[in-house]
C-alpha cells in the first residue's frame, strides 16, 4: 500500500507499522509524534582519527575469590592484594572498584547476560535485554574502522554482547580464525563478491524517495524533522555501507606476527586467554577495531596449571573449602597476572599518535562477585588505562553497593558523547574523573 493509503486507512493517523515502498523494498518508519511520542536524536561520531578512543573488555563467568582480589585501605595508598601484586608496577594507570554491582540484578550465572548492559534479566529467562556498552560505543564510533568491533571468547557460544534488539552477538572463540579475519585477505574475487553484496543492499533512499517526498507533504512541522532526522541516519547507514565496500576491497594490514595454533585443550583457560589477547593486541596496533570483548567462561575442566586438581567451576563453589580455594586462587592469580601482562604490552606499545594504554580504557569484571553462593554484589572490577584520572581503590559500600552502570556513563562521555545516562546508570563515575 502507498503512504496515501496508509493515511486514508488510519483516519489521518499513521500506524506503526506504515513503511515507504519503492522498487521492491520496504522501509519502515521511525515514531514520529503522529504515531506515539518520539525518541531524541542519537549523538553522532566524534571518535577522533588522530586521537582515537579504544576500549576492550574481558568478563569472567565466574568471579574472583573477594578476600584475594579486594586489596586494603582506600584511594592511592591501598595496599595490593595477592591478585594484584603482579600489577604493581601499572597501579598509577589502574582504578579497582570494590562495592559496585548492577541495581535490580540477580540470578547468579544468568546475569552474565547483565554484565556490559546492566539490565536484569530475571529468573524465568523471558526478559529483553538491552544494548551492551561496547555495542552502543560501537554502533555510534564503529564505523572508522574495518571492524565496528570485535566480541570474542576462550571457548562456549555466548557473549555478554548485545544489539539493541537484545539479540546476543556470538563471540568468536578461535585465535586463528581471528588472526586470519583481521590479517588474511580474501582473493581478489572473494572481495569483489563481498563488495557487490553491499552495493546491493544500498540506494534504498532513492527507492523510497516518491513515497517519502508524499509522506512528508502529510505531516507536521514537529515530525517534519523528526523524519528528515531519521532519513539523515538512513544515508549516514548507506554512507557507512559505503565504508564497508571500501574495507572489502581494501587489502588488510600486514603484521609480522605469525598465525597463532589454537590451543586444543578447552580448559586451558589461561593459555587460550594469553593467545587472544596477542592477536587483540594486533588488532589495536593496526587500528583494525577499536572496541573489543573478551570473554572468559567458567568451564568445568581442569586448568592445567600446576597445584591445580580438580575443575574450575567445582572450585568457584568452594564453599569455603580450603583445598579448593587454595587452588583457585592459582588459577585466579595467573588470570590477572596475564590481563596484566596485556595491559603491559599496551602500555609498551607506542606509534605517532602516542602511547597504546593511554588510548585504551580497559575493564576486568564479572557478573559474580562471590561465584560460590551465586551473589551478584560486589562485582570485581578494574579500570585501566584511558583518558581517566585514575583513583587508586574506590572503596565503595559492601551492603548498599555503587551502581557500576555510572561508569558506562563515564566511559561514553570519555568518548565524547553527550549523555547523562545508560542503562541503571545515572550519572559519571564517582573518583574517576575524565583526564583534561
């Protein structure tokens, strides 16, 4: 049916549902106040090329051990915990938050669906979650790269990653296949084809453009706007789409590193997580993405590390065992010690535009903050790198815990985004000012 139609139907109001039909296609509309209230404009892309903005995080499904990770006293002058003395000699570019979970959320293992979007979840499994911070950083700041981002994971077929449509993104868990997708090119033919695939998918306006032009005569002043702001974001898609003909086109970065053997034994956690990390740190060097997830599933094999005899999920439930807590902290301290190691390498990583860890804003979290009853409170939580002013230890209330969703306010706005809010988060960070 035509926009004229549509209206005559709907006795002048237009539903939902109308959308704008030109040579074989559909374009649906935005709400417009005709239809129900309407959404504020999204803020555009400030991701500057010569400074660019980098943030990469890593989850753990299961937590880590409170009294090892936690360190004492507070601000600058804490002193490091067993997890954290492998980090001493970062601890002027680190900030640890004890204290912070996301409000209203619960369900123990479920709520890794919460960790980057901060939204509950429930018990039943019939909630809608929402965007993930990186998939909202991402979607706004993507596109000046080859790859808007990149979700990964050492083994399983989830992510905390998320559209807006709450539909999981699925993470790719093998080192090699990432290496070959950031560094290996296609053939020449294999790339045209990738190429004429977008080329397809765009000049959508020009399909539509006789409906759109009927549409607007019929409408307000107000969703006048509204709707040239909306078809302003469809040509900046087809202006991205663009981009993406280029990348398929383009022959990708030349690195003197080797593809890496992914690592067969599915419990090797550590290992596997050191050999993602390597090519993560690629992809940073080569501004191939500059947004990427990590995560690290709680799998119930032995990690072959030595001292360690009995799987890790049974020893995230120790339940105060002491065996199972001495060998859990093994598998936990060598963990950290490897973000370490990571944030290291960023750290000694320096190009024209300057030093790595500085352009890089990290975050190590998990959804557990006691795997061994299931508790979502008291998240660990550490911040490195990026344009902070870092704080030292943010020692925040066990009981009445810190909102972490304030700190995906602060992170968008580190970004150069103006908003005041995300998800539960309602304002910037607590002790972590935005370097000037």
């Amino acid at each position: 049916m035509n926009i004229e139609n549509t209206l005559f139907n709907f006795r002048q109001k237009l539903h939902r549902r109308t959308v704008l039909r030109g040579g074989g296609v559909a374009m649906s509309l935005p709400w417009l106040s005709a239809m129900r209230p309407s959404f504020a404009a999204e803020p555009a892309s400030t991701n500057d090329p010569q400074n660019p903005r980098r943030f990469v995080a890593v989850t753990m499904g299961l937590g880590l051990v409170s009294e090892n990770w936690m360190p004492e006293g507070e601000g600058k002058q804490y002193k490091p915990s067993l997890y954290l003395k492998s980090l001493e000699d970062l601890r002027d570019r680190l900030t640890i938050a004890s204290g912070a979970s996301h409000p209203g959320v619960t369900g123990g293992h479920r709520a890794e669906a919460s960790i980057l979007t901060g939204t509950a979840m429930g018990t039943s499994g019939r909630a809608v979650n929402s965007i993930s911070i990186d998939q909202y950083l991402a979607k706004h700041l993507g596109d000046a790269t080859r790859f808007p981002s990149l979700v990964l994971s050492t083994g399983g077929s989830t992510s905390p990653c998320y559209t807006e449509s709450g539909a999981m993104i699925p993470p790719i868990t093998s080192a090699s296949q990432l290496f070959a997708e950031l560094f290996i090119d296609d053939s020449p033919r294999e790339r045209e084809r990738q190429a004429a695939r977008v080329r397809q998918g765009r000049s959508i306006m020009d399909l539509v453009g006789d409906d759109a032009k009927s549409l607007q005569r019929t409408l307000g002043s107000g969703d006048r706007d509204r709707l040239d702001a909306y078809f302003t974001s469809v040509r900046q898609l087809e202006q991205r789409m663009e981009q993406s003909e280029k990348w398929a086109k383009m022959a990708k970065p030349k690195v003197e590193a080797k593809q890496p053997v992914d690592i067969k034994n599915p419990n090797d956690l550590v290992g596997r997580f050191k050999t993602m990390c390597d090519v993560m740190q690629l992809a940073l060097e080569t501004d191939s993405t500059r947004f990427i997830t990590l995560h690290l599933p709680g799998g119930g094999g032995v990690v072959p590390i030595e001292g360690v005899e009995e799987g890790y999920h049974s020893l995230s439930h120790h339940g105060r065992d002491e065996t199972k807590l001495e060998q859990l902290a093994i598998v936990e301290e060598a963990v950290v010690a490897q973000w370490g190691s990571f944030l290291r390498n960023l750290n000694g990583y320096e190009d024209a535009r300057g030093n790595l860890l500085d352009q890089t804003t990290s975050l190590l979290t998990s959804n557990l903050g006691n795997a061994s009853n299931h508790s979502n409170k008291n998240m660990p939580v550490l911040i490195g790198g990026g344009g902070f002013r870092h704080g030292g230890h943010l020692a925040f209330s066990q009981k009445e815990n810190y909102p972490l969703t304030n700190f995906f306010v602060s992170l968008a706005q580190q970004f150069g985004m103006e908003v005041d809010q995300f998800s539960t988060g309602t304002s910037t960070m607590d002790g972590l000012p935005i370097a000037s």
